[in-house]
C-alpha cells in the first residue's frame, strides 16, 4: 500500500473501475440467474432475452441494426475479427492489407499472422505533427487493397485520427477494401457511429468505459467475415461460444450510462488535464501531443533525465497510479512502434509517463498527482546530483 495510504488512481486507459450502477446490473446473472442462452427452457429463454435487450441497446447507441453487433471476449478479438476476419473473407479482391503506424498489438499481431498466409502488410505513416499522412494513405491505396485498419484514438498518447477522411479516400480509391476502426478509447468520448465515420467495423472493450473485463463488442456493417471461432453458432454464427451473459449485460449498462454522461466526462476529463498541466512544466515535462490534437482524457508526457518506470514506482509509493506508456506494452523491452513512428527518440522514449482520466476523476485529485510528481521528480534529481 502507498505510504500515505492515499490513493489516486489514473491510468483508466489501461482499465477503469467498475461502476456501481453497472455491478448492480450484472450481479443478479452471477447468481440466480444463470441459464445458458442457448437452452431452451425458461432460464436460458430469460438469458437470450436478456443478452438480445443488451444487444439492442448497444446497437441504439451506436445507430446501427442489433444484428450487427458481435459480442466477443475484448477488443482484441473484436479486433481479430476486423483484421483476420475481413481479410480473408475479402481475399478474392486481393492481399493488400494497410494498417495505423500506431496500432494497437492486436491489430500489428493479426497482421502478422496475414503475411504468413500470403498478404502484404503496409503501414500508414504520420505527418511531422503526429497525426495521418493522408496524403501518403492515399497513394498507397488502390484496388487491390481489402483491408485497411486504423483506430480512432490513440492509447499511448491520445491522438484523434481522421476517420471519416480516410473512409471517404479509402470508398474512392480502394473499392474492394473494408476499413475497421479500433475504437476501445474513444467511446463515451467521441461519436463513434459507424456512419458518422465512414468505417465497415469497429472494436471496442467494456473495461474502458467502467464496465466488466472480458468482454467486447464486433460492430460490422459492411461485407462479410470469415469467423474465428466456429461451433455452436451463437452470435449469428458469426462468433461460436457461450455467451458472456452477466459481462454483455454489464456492458451495455456500462455503455448507456457512457453515453449519456459524455458531457460530464469531457468536463472531469478537461479539468483534471488543465490540473496537471499547470504544474508539469515545474519539473520540465512536456507533452506529446499538444492541447486540442487529442481527447483530454489521456495525457502523455516526457519527464527527461530520469526513467519513467523509476518515477512511475516512487509516484505508487505516494498513492499516485499512472503509467509508463500503454499497458499492453509495458512488459515489453522494446521502443514503442507509436513513438516510434512519433519520431520521439529512445531516451525521451524510456521517460514517457501516460496519466489517464475518467468522469470519476476529480481536479483536486489531479492537483494532488501533479504535487506529488513535482516531489518526485525533484527528489530524484537531488539524488542524481
């Protein structure tokens, strides 16, 4: 436990608490409600209706048909079914695939099991200002490409990339392609309707917007997909396996209150990035990526001289919980790809602390975590000394 015994706790990118309202949801089908929904009898007949009312409900949000959301274990399978699912079902037009410079690994990892089977796999380049190179996107786009995969919002760094432009340069030059869009960031923030984007399909996650972990969803609009799990047919045949009954419940609570609060989280998440921001510059930090490129609820930035993991631990020790980089790539020794394709060089790569907000994120609590890491950074550099 921190020595204070405080907590604040700010890597909600990673995963975010589960909200009450969304426990209260979910719990009756951890308990006396636990028919499988493919039974026939009245307990399994009450489980499909009740994952059909969450179906629904997330398709109301999202503005599309209940059947074309997939419920699946996360956003990497949902991201799964994005890459490898329409790439193959796609083949026929080609095995061209193009992919974001800043993907998540599910995305770069299912593109690499497409080189095996014969694709080609090119990476969409940023511009000097982090964002895409749509210009560059669109000389590499032409008609043999079946795939092309970009998420929304960026995890590491919270950039907010241009989807419905490259959708409209993707209709134009690339006619056999299908574009998904890893959106487990930008829910609850942002208008993530496919047809508000221009994509065939999007991935998102429960955990990002306070719902439970394991479980997702596969928005697919367009074309068809080659499933990844195949058996009982559930899911339309699209996605085989007992469903996640009290999960797909959670998350469609999780993602109606998401939607309904957006405003208040814009508002906690805007305030607590202000918070930090003032004091940040006391310790020399800087952000990578300026105000109004991104969404306020993640902000990354470089403390230079001193390792982030050796900041990241002394902020625990003080009841600070942030994050150095993306969690998904913190066991890894290598250099991000994303800071990678920033042109963020591989010392001021090590010394990139990520703080990420919620609605639930108070600016005295963001005050208290810039304080906090004004103390840190100022101990250890009398200690380098």
């Amino acid at each position: 436990m921190p020595e204070a015994g405080r907590i604040v706790y700010l890597d909600h990118a990673a995963t975010t608490p589960l909200d009450p309202r969304v426990r209260a949801a979910l719990e009756p089908w951890l308990g006396e409600r636990f028919g499988n929904p493919s039974s026939r009898h009245p307990f399994g007949v009450a489980a499909a209706e009740a994952v059909d009312r969450a179906r629904a409900e997330f398709a109301r949000i999202l503005a599309v048909r209940p059947h074309d959301v997939v419920f699946t274990s996360g956003a990497t399978e949902a991201n799964h079914l994005g890459v490898l699912g329409q790439a193959r079902a796609n083949k026929r037009h080609g095995k061209r695939v193009l992919i974001g410079s800043t993907e998540h690994p599910s995305v770069r990892e299912a593109a690499r099991l497409l080189v095996r089977e014969g694709f080609g796999v090119e990476t969409l380049p940023l511009d000097a200002a982090g964002g895409l190179d749509l210009d560059a996107a669109t000389r590499l786009l032409s008609a043999d490409v079946v795939l092309v995969a970009h998420m929304l919002v960026s995890n590491e760094f919270g950039s907010v990339y241009p989807s419905r432009e490259l959708a409209r340069r993707v209709r134009a030059r690339a006619p056999h392609a299908r574009l998904h869009v890893d959106a487990s960031q930008a829910l609850g923030k942002l208008d993530c309707a496919p047809a508000e984007l221009g994509c065939d399909s999007l991935a998102f996650s429960a955990h990002k917007l306070h719902g439970p972990q394991g479980v997702g969803a596969f928005v697919h609009v367009g074309g068809t997909i080659e499933p990844l799990f195949v058996g009982g047919g559930q899911e339309h045949g699209r996605r085989s396996g007992t469903e996640n009954v009290a999960g797909i419940v959670g998350f469609a609570a999780a993602a109606r209150l998401a939607d309904a609060e957006r405003e208040d989280t814009l508002r906690a998440t805007h305030a607590a990035r202000s918070a930090m921001l003032a004091r940040l510059a006391e310790v020399g930090a800087r952000e990578i990526l300026p105000g109004g490129r991104g969404i306020d609820a993640i902000l990354a930035v470089i403390v230079p001289g001193i390792p982030a993991e050796v900041v990241m631990h002394h902020l625990e020790r003080r009841g600070v919980y942030a994050s150095a980089g993306a969690a998904c790539q913190s066991r890894k020794n290598e250099q991000s790809p994303s800071f990678a394709a920033l042109g963020i060089a591989p010392d001021d790569a090590r010394s990139v602390l990520r703080f990420s907000f919620a609605r639930t994120t108070t600016r005295e609590e963001a005050e208290f975590a810039a304080q906090t890491l004004v103390d840190v950074r100022r101990e250890l550099a009398a200690v380098r000394s």
